[in-house]
C-alpha cells in the first residue's frame, strides 16, 4: 500500500506496527510540521522489522518545492530495513528523534536499512537520555548503512533542555559513510561510537568531518583520496588507510590527544595537524613518513612511533617534545586551474598556496598535470603516473625537489625556471624500485639549485636537457646514486648542464650511471673551484660517459678525470667531439686518471677525425699519482682522434704514464690509424713499477720530450711499432730500463 501524509499531518503507529511495501510521503513548510511517531513499548524487543526491506520514508511530496521541514519519531524499539530519505527540496531538514528528545523517554533505532542525506539537506538525528541510535545489530543483522552526500549533513544532537550524552553507535560489521559532515557535540556532548568491527569509513571521493567526538573499538577507514577530518576527542579507535589515491587524515582540535593506531599507511599519504595535539602511543604501521602541519603547534609525541626509518620527515623517541615546520599542501586545481600561487589549486584549503616551509605535492591523477605561474615553497614532489609540466612561471624552493616515490614525470618547459635555494639533494628516481623522469626543454627554461642533482638515487631515473635548456647544481650532478640506483642523462640539441663541483657517474657498488652528450650539449664541472668528475667510483659501481658529435663538448675547467676508480668507467669521445681539463681554475690539478684504484678498470676510446681529448695535467694509465695499488687502464685513438697532455708550469714528473702503481700489470695505449696521435709534452714511461704497453700501428703517431720502457723494480714496458707511418718522435732520449 501507499500511504501519503500532507503537511501539517500527525500520524501515530501502535509499537507492533510492521510496515510492508509501503511508501510514506512526509513533509512541509515551516511552523506546519508533518509527522510520524512509532510509540512502543521499549522494553519489547523487535522479531520484524518496523520498516520492511520494500518500504519507503521520504521528504518528497508532490508538488512541493519549497524548503520542508519534517519529524520521524520512535519510542521503543523501532527497526529500520528500508530506506529513510532526507530528499527534499534544497534547505529541507528532516528530523530523527529518537526516545522523545527533552524528556527522558527510552528509545532504540536500530538501521538495519539505508538512511540518506541528500545534497542540500540535513537529517537532524537527536537522541535522548535513556535512547541509541544503532546500526546494524537488529533482528536482521544487516550492514546498516548512513550515506551522507556531498553538500547534506547530519546532525548528531541539538541545543535542547536534555543535557543528557546521547550517541550514534555502529555495530560490528557496519558503516557510517559520506562525504558531508557529521556533526556531534553540539550541545549535549553528542558520540559516535564504533563497537567491534564496526567502521566509520570515506568514500572514495571527497571529504569527511566529524566534528564531534568518536568513541568504542572500532575503525575510521579512509577510502582512496580522500579526506578525513576528525575535530573532537577520539578514543580507542584504529585508523586505517586504504592502498590507491593518497588520503589525507586531519586531527583538527587544539589539545586533543589521539593515542589510536595507524595501518597502511604509505609514502603519499598525509596526518595534518592543528595546534598544541597531543600524539600519546600512537604506532603506525606499513609506512614511513609522517608529515605535519605546523599551523601553530608545538606538538607532544609520548611514546610514538614509526614502523620503518627510511624516508622518515623526523624520528621521535619516548617523552621527546617537538616543534615541526613542514605542512603538506596536495595539487588539487579546480576547473582546469594551472596556477601554482592559487590556493584553491590545494588541499587541505588554507586560504593560501604552500609557503617556504612547505611540501607541495603533486601525486594524484588532478585534473591537469599542468603547473603555471609562480612561488616559494619548501619542498616539490612529484609522483604518480600524471605527467607533470611546468610550464613557464618561475617556482623557488628551499629544500628539495623529488621525482618518483616511486613513480613520476616531469617536463619543464617554455621558459620554466625551478630555482633551489638550499644545499640538498635533488633526487630523480628517489625511491627503490622506482620509475621516474625528468625533462628541462627550450631557450630559457632552467632547473637550477645551490645543492646537488641525484639522477637515479635508489630507483631508476633518467634527466634530459634539450633545446637549449639548462640544468645547473652548484655542489654536484650525480648519476647513478646509491646502491642498486640506476641513472641516465642526456644532453642534446644545444642541452647544458653545469656541476659547479663534482659529477659522479656510478657512485655506490650497484649503481649504474651513464651520461650522453651528444652534438651541440656542453657539460661543464668544476666552475665553482677544483673538483673531480668520477667515473665508476665505489667497488661494484659501473659508470660511462659518451661525447658524440660535433660540437659535444665535456670541460672540466682544470678538474681531474678519473675513469674507473673502484669500480668500471668508461669514457667515449667520438665523431668530433671534444673533452677538456685545461683552462683550469686556480689551484686546478687537471689529469686524467683511468684505472685508480685497486680492482678499478677505466677504459678511454677517442675516435674519429676532430675528435679531442685535451688535458692539463698527469695522464695516468693504470694505476695512480700515490704509491697506493691501482686497477687497469686502457687508452685507445683510433681514426684521427687526438689525445693531447702537458704538465701545468713548475709541475715536475712524466706527463703521462702507463702502468704507474703496483697491481696495474696489462695496462695499455693503443694509437692506430692514420692521424690518430698522442702528444704529450713532456715525458712518457711505460711501465713504470708494472707491466704496460704502447701499440702503435697503421699510421698512428706519439711524440714526447723522452721515453721509458721499465722505469723501477718490477717495471716492465713494451713498445709495438708497425705498419706505414706510424711512428713514436722523441725530443731527448729513450731510456730502456730505469732505475
């Protein structure tokens, strides 16, 4: 049947009453209140529900458009299996009370069913003294559900005369779900509490509030991206995080201790916090960064702790006391909005866009994957599988930029300038396992930083400068991090980059490190005072350098070259390309080392007419300018490639020197083909204190002021001279045999 109460309506069912496939319309304006009042005996416990799985309670009435404003009322045991609607007009309100709310009376609503709040309107849930507003633990035991749209609320109590503690309790097994507001503790202390297994749970959009405070056993669960905001007292709850977008949970009341565990938590994930919380045994697990917001703080952490200390913001130990400054702002633009200064482009919105002390984070699939415009802020993330390009705009940072925790792209572009201000790390590829990439393309487009550039820190990672771009780091660039960190970059079409310090290509053992310079790409080092660039630095460690190209070019402004340290290096100049340590800086020793140290291997090939490889310094081929045991060198000029060396003035020694330290045996030069040479001015030896040779064939040509074949004691060196037109020039003498 159908049943259809008009406005200003009172009806009133006896406690045994069971609804069956029925409809009951409700509502209408104000100072004319509809109602529905099951009376019952509270004492009588319900075998049938009082509202079947077929009926209907709902707030639209045909024909009416304004604003309603309706009472459903039980006493007693009432059992809802249906559907109970808040669904009218916009600014509707329907009311839920429960034990006659102001009088004492008892009462118990059991939602078996479905309870909904639609956008726009409000259920009004007030509960008595001696009443509970339950889910889910009726005669059916069904999963009650209460959905909240975006834009509806639900009211939890109201100013009233009953002071009294009513509650909302979800049972094991139930949910609260929404993504409006949930309000408690208005006047009379309202609770939601979750018994058992029960859940308070986000769906898997927006935002969640709880103003009031939430009490039992059971869980608050974040669904995938989004945000949960709890602004009262919590006790006794677990909170759980659910793997796929970042979620956001917000403890938001000054002074309110949180002591419930955390599980699931994962590295883009947020907890914000308001001022003066309290954290007291709060343990989270499954993750490893805690991130804060230090809108006013301190903040006091008793016994806290965190499952796993790689990548933690901060560590804590018992008692410690604390003040943090890193917030966590979340790129979340709005209509296509690529402004970066905007602050409705983030969450959680603050009125503003991330400042200098801030983290802004880009790691869920926005809207636009496009960054414009300007800003300072502390820290940039970015990460996802979004593609992100900032396009033109200039953005500061005072601590780091990272790309990839795990994944993650991204572009600069059109004239895009990212500006660090401070001595860290940036990081491409930060995190293990991961995937990342980055790009800085066109005229005027600059990443830039007082600190170093990591490609390839603990993942995999790939720079690209193209199109004139220029990516400059005032300490360092390194290629191939730490240990199994895989880096790759690559400079083409008039691409610079500039290490004002070292560039370390396969730093740890594990790490593979390779850089590409191809025609018309400058790498620049050492511009900032003597340094090094290291190729295959840590035992384990593979590194490589190509120069390929007319006009490719690799200077080091006096800085040494070591290739193959501890570990494998390789350099390659070819096709016109050129490498130079001369032009050095003031204290510059220039050199190039391949072989260094014991176990080390360096290889270095110049091929090609116009090909160049120009040094000031020692030239060592195995070993090193220590008495310390090296690795093997090998050198090889083939096809009109040029190798030129020379000592720096007052500098005494051979200028260049195969096998030079002890364990180096089998260290080589080869020049072959017609006008590839090797001109050194100074000295050669060959040999020095182990086994080196010097092949020279099919046109190729040395010349130096002198040259030794076995210079000391264990020292043994072999000169191989064929074929038309090869020839070794000497200006003095040749020593065979030394000391």
């Amino acid at each position: 049947m159908s049943t259809i109460i008009n406005t200003g309506t009172t009806i009133t069912e006896p406690f045994n009453v069971k609804l069956q496939d029925t409809t009951i319309q409700i509502g209408g304006t104000a100072g004319l209140i509809p109602a529905v009042i099951f009376s019952g005996d509270a004492l009588l416990s319900a075998s049938q529900p009082s509202l079947d799985s077929t009926s209907l309670i709902t707030e639209q009435v045909p024909g009416q458009t304004t604003a309603e404003t309706a009472l459903l009322q039980t006493l007693g045991v009432f059992v809802n299996a249906g559907t109970i609607a808040a669904d009218g007009p916009a600014l509707s309100q329907l009311t839920i009370d429960i034990g006659q709310f102001g009088s004492g009376a008892p009462g118990n609503f059991i939602n078996d069913g479905l309870i909904t709040v639609a956008v726009g309107d409000t259920a009004l849930v007030t509960v008595g003294t001696n009443a509970a507003f339950t889910m889910g633990v009726g005669p059916l035991g069904a999963a009650g559900t209460l959905a909240v749209a975006g834009g509806g609320a639900l009211d939890i109590g109201t100013p009233g005369s009953d002071a009294a503690t009513g509650a909302v309790n979800v049972a094991g097994g139930q949910s609260v779900i929404g993504t409006g507001t949930i309000e408690a503790a208005v006047v009379n202390d309202g609770v939601v509490g979750i018994s058992n297994t029960g859940t308070i749970a986000t769906s898997t959009v927006g935002s969640l509030e709880i103003t009031g405070s939430v009490s039992g056993s059971g869980t608050l669960v974040l669904g995938g991206g989004t945000l949960l905001q709890l602004d009262g007292a919590t006790t006794g709850q677990s909170v759980q995080f659910i793997t796929g977008a970042p979620e956001i949970l917000v403890i938001n009341t000054p002074g309110t201790a949180f002591s419930e565990a955390i599980s699931n938590f994962q590295d883009l994930d947020s907890i914000i916090l308001g001022g003066g919380i309290t954290i007291t045994n709060a343990v989270i697990s499954n993750g490893d960064t805690l991130r804060v917001n230090t809108t006013s703080g301190p903040y006091f952490f008793t016994n806290f702790g965190l499952a796993s200390s790689s990548g933690t913001l901060f560590t804590v130990t018992n008692q410690n006391t604390i003040t943090l400054s890193n917030r966590v702002f979340n790129w979340h633009p709005l209509s296509g909005s690529t402004d970066f200064g905007t602050a409705t482009n983030w969450l959680p919105l603050n009125g503003a866009p991330p400042g200098p002390n801030d983290l802004a984070l880009f790691g869920t699939a926005a809207s636009t994957g496009v960054i414009t415009g300007t800003g300072t802020v502390g820290e940039l993330q970015f990460d996802d599988s979004q593609l992100w390009t900032i396009n033109g705009g200039d953005i500061d940072y005072t601590l780091n930029v990272l790309v990839g925790q795990p994944n993650g792209t991204l572009t600069l572009s059109n004239g895009a300038t990212l500006d660090g201000l401070s001595s860290e790390a940036d990081l491409i590829g930060s995190a293990t396992s991961a995937v990342a990439a980055a790009t800085v393309t066109g005229s005027g487009t600059t990443w830039e930083t007082l600190g170093t550039i990591a490609v390839g820190e603990l993942g995999a990672g790939a720079l690209t400068v193209s199109n004139d771009g220029l990516v400059d780091a005032a300490s360092a660039i390194v290629v191939g991090g730490s240990t199994q960190g895989n880096g790759a970059m690559s400079l083409e079409t008039g691409g610079t980059a500039i290490a004002g310090g070292q560039v370390i290509v396969g730093n740890e053992s594990g790490t593979n490190g390779s850089i590409e310079i191809l025609a018309g790409s400058t790498l620049e080092t050492g511009t900032s005072g003597a340094s090094n660039v290291e190729i295959g630095l840590a035992s384990g460690a593979n590194g490589a350098i190509m120069v390929d190209g007319a006009g490719a070019a690799l200077d080091t402004f006096g800085s040494p070259i070591s290739v193959g340290i501890a570990g494998a290096g390789a350099i390659l100049v070819e096709n016109g390309a050129t490498v130079s340590t001369e032009n050095g800086l003031a204290g510059a020793p220039g050199g190039v080392m391949l072989g260094t140290s014991s176990g080390g291997s360096g290889a270095a090939t110049v091929t090609g007419t116009g090909s160049e490889l120009a040094n000031t310094g020692a030239f060592v081929v195995g070993g090193n300018d220590t008495a310390q045991p090296g690795g093997l060198g090998a050198l090889l000029i083939s096809a009109g490639g040029l190798v030129s060396t020379s000592l720096p003035a007052g500098v005494a020694g051979p200028a260049a020197d195969i096998a030079a330290s002890s364990g180096t045996d089998g260290s080589s030069v080869t020049v072959t083909g017609p006008a590839s040479t090797w001109s050194i001015g100074g000295s050669l030896i060959v040999g020095d204190v182990a086994a080196g040779a010097l092949d020279v064939s099919a046109g190729g040509s040395v010349s130096a002021t002198a040259l030794t074949l076995g210079n000391s004691a264990g020292g043994v060196g072999n000169l191989a001279l064929s074929g038309t037109g090869s020839n070794v020039t000497l200006a003095s003498q040749l020593t065979v045999g030394g000391s």
